[in-house]
C-alpha cells in the first residue's frame, strides 16, 4: 500500500546518479526511460526522503536499474525500494557455567591383593548445576594412558576399584562431573601398590601431645609417639611440607614408633611438624604442634605520668618480645630513697597503667616494671627515669559549723487513746503517744479525777509512748479515762471510754 499512494517518490531513481559521485558508465543512461515518465518536475523536490534510505542500503549502481526496467512494462511508474532494517547487534555471550572444584581429602582406605578402596570428601563448588557424580580414573606407573574405573558418574564418595593385577603400581584420580565439565583431578601423592596390607597404617597419638606441646629454651625436647600398620610403614616428618634438619633433630624409627628427639630446643623450633605413616599409597597423619618459650623482654617507656597526695599514676608499654607466648601480667615495684630496698607495690597486673596508693608522706620513691610470662618474669626491668617526692601538705582542721536549731515544742500527742471493751477480771491496756521538748509530765484520769498511787493503775511512758495497765477491772472501773501531758510550752489531752462486761 505505501507503493501505490506515493508517486512523487517514484523519481528519486533518475535522481540518484546525481548525489554519486562515480557511477559506472553502462548505468548512466538508465535514468534517461525514467525522465520521460509523467511528472517529472517533483523529482527534484523530494530528493532527501528516498535518498536517505536507499543510499545507505544499495550503494552499488546495479540497485536505479533494477528499479528502472518495469517502468516500460507496466506503462505506470516503479514502487521505491523499501529500506532495508538495520543488521541486528550481536549479543554478547552469555558467561559459560564454571565446572566445579576439585574433590578434596583423597585417600586410600583399604587395599587388598585385587581391589583398592578410595574415600573423599564433595567439593567446595560445585556450579549452579549440581553435581552429576565422580568419575575415578587409574594409570599404571610409567604409563601416562589414564583409564576411567566406573562407566557412569556417581554421586558417592567411596569407591572400589577391582580386578586390578596383584603387584602393579598404579596412580590414582577422581574428578568431579557436572553439566557445565569436569573439574581438576584429585589425585594420589604417590602410586598405590596393589597388595594385601594386613593391618592399615594408624598414629596413636598420645594425650599430652594432642595440645600444643611447650618447652623452654635450651631444654630438651623427647616425644614417643606410636603407630601401628602391617608390613612394615614408612614413617615421614616434615615441617611447612620440607624434610627435618637431621643435624639438629634426631629421629629414631622402630616397628612401633617414632622418636623425635632434640638436645637444645631453640625458638626457631616452634611451628607445626606433620607426621605420615604410609604403606602402599594408604597412610595416616597427624600434625605435632611445639612452642618453645623463654622469658620476654622488659616493657618500655615507663613514665611517671602524675602524682598528687599519696598516689602516683604509672604508664609504659608491652616488651617488643613477649618470649613467644602471651604476656600474663607485670609486676610493679617500688624503693623508697632512704631504705633502697625494692618491695611489690602490685603483682599481675594486666593493663599497662597503674596507680599506685598509701605512699609515705616526705618519701621520695623510685619505680620499675617486670614483665611476666608462661617461662616467668623479664630478665630486665623497666626503670622509670624520674621519681616521685611525696611533699608534706599543710592542712588546718575547721569543725563543721553546725547551725542551732530550737528543739523547744509544746506537747502534742501523735496518737490518741482508742475506746475499748473489756471482760470484768481480765487486765487491759491503754496506748497513746506523745511527743514535746522538755519532756512533757503525764497525768492519767479517770472522769477527771487524777489517778493517783492506786496498785490498780500501773502507768508508764518509754521513748514516747504512754501506757495505762488497768489490772482486773470490774464494772465499777469503767467510764472515761484521760492523759493529759503538761510542759512548760503547754498542755495536750486525749481521753477514750472503757466498757467493763460482766459475762452471763
């Protein structure tokens, strides 16, 4: 459809040989059946909407006379070339899937006259995939030609491999397999020889030696350690993977054990000793850790950082060696001028700082600090370069001005008499208290008569307190009864009623 609706562009074909620059001489003519078309004149008017696409797409010349042959044919003018859609940009490739890692701890478990058994463990990485299973491969020694054990991959991590020649030495691999390849070989140290071992390969590593074994420097170091295996295994040491120093450390092999032996231990002897016990590629390890300790060194920079009435703050840093083994503590000491003695202000100390406290007044003191390890204290201390002068200070003794206070109160009671009810023959109390400066004088009466000396009545006050005991009323002691308190301040009074039944 867009052919047919848009003849004024049929024209750009004669106008194309204008905007090349070269166009090959048998092309030349072919504008000239295009020019005798109807309308020509528009040609030259919309020569930038056809160039633009077809000048790109069809550079070459052979392109105006193709458009230009159906032209006599049809007697009407030829549809423009549709522009070609631009070459798709190539995607980038996706990033291939990663094979896993290689499986880890390969080891011989058992070997017999025809058969080895491998265990491993699984990879760290094993792809976005998974796993599809392990494949083992064998190559005789001296050959390089490697054979795969198992036809299809499988997912467990023990395999035995049978029907192999009784005698034959044969290096061992396993590889992980995934959908996205196979990972780097696993393989043996060293060629498994395909015989019966009657007992495996087995350290027996005693107690003591399971933790990290210290000695001091210049003692000697003397470990057993036994293994068993049939036939006969081959014991190997190493340090950091490298054969023992066998001038400096002895090593004494028998059918049941080893002995590692050294006269003199040195700091340079301290590290990790890994021990193998192999027979026919399966072996057993254990690693043997050592320290060997001595004193440190002194701490350093010790200051005297204040020192005011009876104390002095202290500072210094950590020895620069530490013996190797961790710093425990230090040990602070003082000497007082007159006596030079040295005496413990302060034992395992663990911070670098201190105070020390209850100084003699008019002394002048000197300080050092030890420090203190697993081996003991530092050979050296460090001695402070100043000293401390505790000065005599001057004090007047001022007694708290305490203001007078008016202690003078009028009585005033703070809890009154209660009414009670009492049962002829039994003894009853009455209770109030009162308070007042100068002690208030207390008067009990009954229907305002003064009680006096009466062995009825037995009255008392304590810290306050007023106590009336009316000892077996009968009905004739009822009625009300009042205390009065009197001081020169003034006068206070509460009074309660007593009721005396007589039991039917």
């Amino acid at each position: 459809m867009t052919g047919k609706t848009a003849p004024p562009a049929t024209d750009p074909a004669p106008a194309a040989p204008k905007k090349e620059p070269a166009p090959t001489p048998k092309e030349e003519p072919a504008p000239a059946p295009a020019a005798e078309e109807p309308q020509p004149s528009p040609a030259p008017e919309h020569p930038p909407a056809a160039e633009q696409p077809t000048a790109p797409a069809d550079e070459p010349a052979p392109v105006p006379t193709a458009e230009a042959t159906p032209a006599p044919e049809g007697g009407a003018p030829a549809p423009p070339a549709e522009p070609q859609a631009p070459a798709p940009e190539p995607q980038p490739e996706k990033p291939k899937a990663e094979p896993p890692s290689s499986p880890l701890s390969l080891a011989v478990e058992e070997v017999s006259e025809n058969s080895v058994t491998l265990t491993w463990k699984a990879p760290e990485q094993t792809g976005r995939s998974g796993l599809d299973g392990y494949v083992v491969e064998i190559c005789k020694d001296g050959s390089t030609d490697w054979t795969a054990a198992n036809k299809e991959p499988f997912l467990s991590t023990r395999y035995k491999i049978q029907d192999l020649g009784s005698g034959d030495k044969i290096h061992i691999r396993v590889k992980a397999v995934s959908a996205s390849g196979a990972s780097v070989p696993a393989t043996l140290e060293q060629p498994v020889l395909i015989k019966e071992i009657l007992q495996l390969p087995r350290i027996r590593m005693p107690r003591h030696l399971r933790q990290t074994y210290v000695r001091h420097v210049g003692d000697a170091v003397n470990m057993m350690i036994p293994f068993q295996g049939k036939p006969q295994p081959e014991v190997i040491w190493t340090k950091g993977g490298q054969p023992l120093d066998t001038s400096h450390i002895n090593i004494r092999n028998t059918e049941k054990d080893t002995i590692f032996y050294i006269r003199k231990a040195q700091r340079s002897d301290s590290g990790k000793y890994e021990l193998a016990v192999r027979i026919n590629g399966a072996e057993d390890k254990a690693t043997l850790d050592i320290r060997v300790i001595e004193p440190p060194g002194p701490p350093q920079n010790l200051k005297l950082v204040d020192v005011w009435g009876f104390n002095v703050a202290l500072e210094w840093t950590p020895p620069v060696d530490n013996g190797n083994s961790e710093i425990k503590g230090y040990i602070v000491q003082k000497s007082d001028k007159k006596s030079g003695k040295w005496f413990t202000a302060l034992e395992r100390c663990t911070r670098t700082s201190c105070t020390i406290s209850d100084l003699i007044i008019g002394n002048t003191y000197s300080f050092r600090v030890f420090a203190e390890n697993a081996c003991g204290l530092s050979e050296k201390a460090a001695v402070a370069s100043g000293v401390a002068h505790i000065k005599k200070t001057k004090t007047a003794y001022q007694p708290e001005k305490i203001p007078q206070r008016d202690m003078m109160e009028p009585p005033k009671f703070t809890q009154p008499l209660t009414d009670r009810t009492t049962t002829r023959g039994y003894s009853t109390h009455l209770f109030c208290s009162v308070r007042g400066f100068p002690q208030p004088k207390i008067i009990w009466m009954k229907n305002q008569m003064e009680i006096r000396e009466d062995p009825k009545y037995i009255a008392m006050i304590e810290q306050g307190v007023c106590s009336l005991e009316i000892r077996k009323p009968s009905p004739f002691d009822g009625g009300i009864y009042t205390c009065k308190a009197v001081n020169p301040l003034g006068e206070a009074s509460v009074d309660c009623k007593l009721d005396v039944k007589v039991p039917q």
